[in-house]
C-alpha cells in the first residue's frame, strides 16, 4: 500500500533520474528545435509550484517526469519564451496571478537515449502502480459530466449534494463546470441554500483553470461516455488528476464504474484507495514552413527535414502543441483529391503515403479511427505507436507498429497538389500547407485512470467483446455419433 504522502517500503520506489544534456549530447533536427536566441533570464525559479495532495502528481514530480531537462546552458525552454518567463515571474510578484506549473520541455526535443529514458520511466511508474492500491489524500474533487444532457446534470447534482453532506466526515471542496451556475437544473443556490460554510466549498472551474492550474485538483469524476474521457484528456494538458469515470454513454470502453453504485464506490475510494493506470498520451506539435527561408527556390522537405541546415537558419518553426490520448490524424479534409504526405521516423524518411489521410493512434486509441481504418486492436498497456493509412492508394499498405521511444513526422511536400488537415483527437482541425509538418512522440504526461478491482487483461478483452463484439459467431455444431 502506498499512502498518500508517497511513502514506500521499496527501496526503488525512492530512485529518480535526471535528465540532462551534455555538450557533447546529439541534438534532433534544428527545424524541430526552436529555442529563444536570448541570454539566460534567471526568473523560472521565481515561478513557484502550486502545491498539491494528489499523490500522483507528487510521484511524476518525484520521478523528475514533469521537471525541466537542461537543453543548453544559454537557452531555457520551460514557457513558450523568455518573455512569458519573466511576464510570469513579474505578475506573480506583483500578486496579479496565481504561481502556475511550469510546462517541462517538449518530449520532440529530447535525444533518443534522454526520449528512451523518459518513456521506460513511465512505463516504470505504471507497473508499479497498477499493482498497488494508492491511498489518495483527496481534499479537491473535479467534476465533469456533459453539460448539455440534462439528466446527467441531475446526477451530477445529486453527487455534488452527496459529497458535500457533513456525513462524509471530511470537508471536499466540489468543483463543477461554470455553466452550472445559472443552470435551472442543477440549481446551485438550492444546495448553499440554508448553509453558508458550502459557499466556499462549491466551486467552478473554466477550461483555462484546468489547464494551467491542473495542481487544483486531486481527484476527478466524470459522469458520460467516451468522449467525456477524451474531453477531460483534452482539459488537462499537462499533470492529469486520477480520473474515475462512471458509465453514462454508450460504448464504454474507459467507462468502468456503475452510477448506481456511487456511494459504495466512493467509499471505497475515499477509504481503501485507488488502482491507477496511466495510459500513454502523445505530445503532437504543429510545425510551419519559414516562408522566408530561401524564397523563390524549389524547396524539398524531404531535405530540409533529414539534411542539415546552414548555419542558425532554422526551416520550421513550432505554431501550437496537444496533448492527446486517442490519435492525431492528418488528411485531406475538404479536398476532393488525396493527400500526399512525408513519414519520417526519428532521422529516417520512411516512406511517402498517398491516401486520404493517415491516422496516428496510442494504444488506447487502437479501438477508434485506428480501428475503423484497418489497424490493429492493441492492449492500452503496450508502450506503442500505431500508424494506419486511410483509404490508401495502394494495396501493399499495411498498418504498422513502431516503439514509443520513436518521434515521428508527417508533413506536406511543397509539392503536394492540396493542403491537409491535421486533428488531435478529433479536436483542433488546424490546415497544413505545403511545407508544414506534424512532429508526434510520446508525452511526458500520461493519463491516470482509475480502474475498477479484478484483472485488467480479463476486463479490456471484455470490453472489446461487449461493445464490439470481437469474435462473436455462432458456434459450431459438433459431429453426431
């Protein structure tokens, strides 16, 4: 048993790694790397963490998973730039912000061994957390369920009123959706009414409090489906809180708990504790073309992706980053004619895909579009990526799986006869011209997910079987004597 405070008999359960760059430590392509080109700002330390009692989020700092890696002595890449660095310090000084989480270097910008390193440290903190029951100190609850289904905004009341009561022995701080506030249905004032002191327990959240104060938080409820998971992936861009999700939808494959049964439920959570597995999330970055970069000549971005740039000319630059849990799918949208798109795999060019798009899926997202384009089924806890075509213009085309230590690219040639269209779990259609790129790795933040007690291997294949129904036929009949 693990307790909240993250004390353990196991002696490894105390290690951490490092990440570091050397000097003489290989980089990844410049066009991926963009680095402010100022002095050192001595101002991040000043930025202080917001303090938290989830447990998980304490293990991912503790394992130095959410820390910043040095990548060069001059240069620190934590914000966005130097800039917001010192915004932030100021502010905060000033009182006119909260301290925030500094976001820890993009995983596309790590070498192979430090990428390496960093994947086989979550898959470590996985194993061992999927087979110990973690004892929450849960004081901040987060609830989210689909705002505009009035039957779940019912239930959502009658558990916000639940775990509110003084009969719960503990004061939880309850935090829904802003748009409960006016809402007639879960009708707010009725639950303070006649009770001042669930004023200040009775909170809300927007979705800019979740992604970049995600250390509010120490525990998760959600009340819907499928897409209500992928929504609360997509909320909490970095650290996520454990997230337990009551089936409310309609397949079911990361919905594990029965509504009915909440009270026992969260009995058992506030008091025995909790199995968590982390599912892996991918860290996709929008890459643009430098128009200015030798304007005029015949650009190859096969060249400019696995060649080497002149000096401190830089090629790409980054535009926007997600943090996704199902699949990043590049396509031809409103275009009547394919798409022609450029894989590379780390350095490598691996191949050319002419198709109506392709779709790059984590495990847990091997049972949607992946699924529905031909690839292949694959248990959440394999640490891979799965590449499929959609519609591909050939027959030879076959869906492939590649290790999660691999960063990999997909971009429009500059020749390309139409523009592509990239989305992150179905969220943010973002167009690609020609030149532009997607760069995809393994995220350093992984998705907790609470499962129910049993064997989890029994339980996925159960879940592809009920709602799939995988290998289902009539049997058949045995030989009459």
């Amino acid at each position: 048993m693990i307790n909240g405070q993250g004390e353990s008999t196991d002696e490894e359960e105390t290690n951490t790694f490092e990440v570091e760059f050397g000097e003489n430590a290989s980089r990844r392509r410049k066009a991926s790397i963009q680095l402010s080109e100022r002095p050192e700002v001595p101002m991040r330390e000043k930025v202080q963490r917001l303090g938290s009692e989830c447990f998980v989020h304490k293990l991912v700092e503790k394992t130095s998973i959410g820390e910043q890696p040095k990548v060069e002595n001059k240069f620190d890449g934590t914000l966005d730039s130097i800039d917001e660095a010192v915004d932030a310090a100021t502010d905060y000084r000033n009182g006119t912000s909260s301290p925030e989480e500094p976001r820890a270097t993009h995983s596309r910008l790590l070498t192979k061994k430090q990428l390496s390193e960093m994947a086989l440290n979550v898959r470590n903190m996985a194993k061992k957390l999927s087979s110990v029951k973690v004892k929450l100190n849960i004081r901040n609850i987060f609830l989210l369920t689909k705002a505009h289904d009035n039957t779940l905004i019912a239930k959502t009341r009658e558990l916000t009123d639940w775990l509110l009561s003084d009969e719960r022995g503990t004061e939880y701080t309850v935090y829904v959706e802003d748009t409960m506030k006016d809402n007639k249905v879960f009708d707010a004032g009725s639950l303070l009414r006649g009770n001042r002191n669930l004023e200040n327990r009775l909170k809300y959240w927007n979705n800019e409090l979740a992604k970049k104060r995600p250390h509010t938080f120490d525990f998760c409820i959600l009340l819907g489906g499928d897409g209500t998971v992928l929504y609360s992936s997509w909320l909490f861009q970095r650290v996520v809180p454990p997230v337990l999700s009551f089936a409310m939808g309609s397949l079911g494959f990361l919905t594990k708990f029965d509504f009915n049964n909440y009270k026992v439920t969260m009995d058992k959570v506030f008091t025995d504790g909790v199995t968590i597995s982390l599912r892996l999330r991918f860290e996709g970055t929008v890459m643009r073309s430098v128009k200015e970069y030798s304007e005029g000549e015949n650009r190859d971005v096969v060249e400019e992706l696995i060649g080497e740039e002149p000096g401190d000319t830089r090629t790409h630059k980054p535009d926007a980053t997600f943090e996704i849990l199902n699949d990043i799918v590049v396509d031809r949208g409103p275009s009547p004619t394919m798409s022609t798109i450029e894989l590379f795999g780390d350095g490598d060019h691996l191949t050319t895909v002419q198709a109506d798009g392709i779709c790059v899926a984590t495990p847990t997202g091997s049972t949607a579009y992946n699924l529905a384009a031909g690839g292949s089924l694959c248990h959440p806890e394999n640490p891979v990526i799965l590449v499929t075509a959609i519609c591909a213009h050939t027959l030879s085309f076959r869906p492939i799986v590649l290790p999660d230590t691999m960063v990999l690219r997909l971009a429009v040639p500059y020749d390309a006869r139409s523009n592509s269209w990239a989305s992150f779990d179905g969220r943010e259609r973002i167009e690609l011209k020609p030149g532009d790129y997607v760069t995809i790795s393994a995220s350093r933040y992984p998705f907790a997910h609470v499962m129910p007690p049993g064997r989890r291997s029994e339980d996925w294949v159960n879940s592809i079987s009920r709602t799939l129904q995988w290998n289902s036929r009539q049997r058949q009949k045995a030989f009459q004597e």
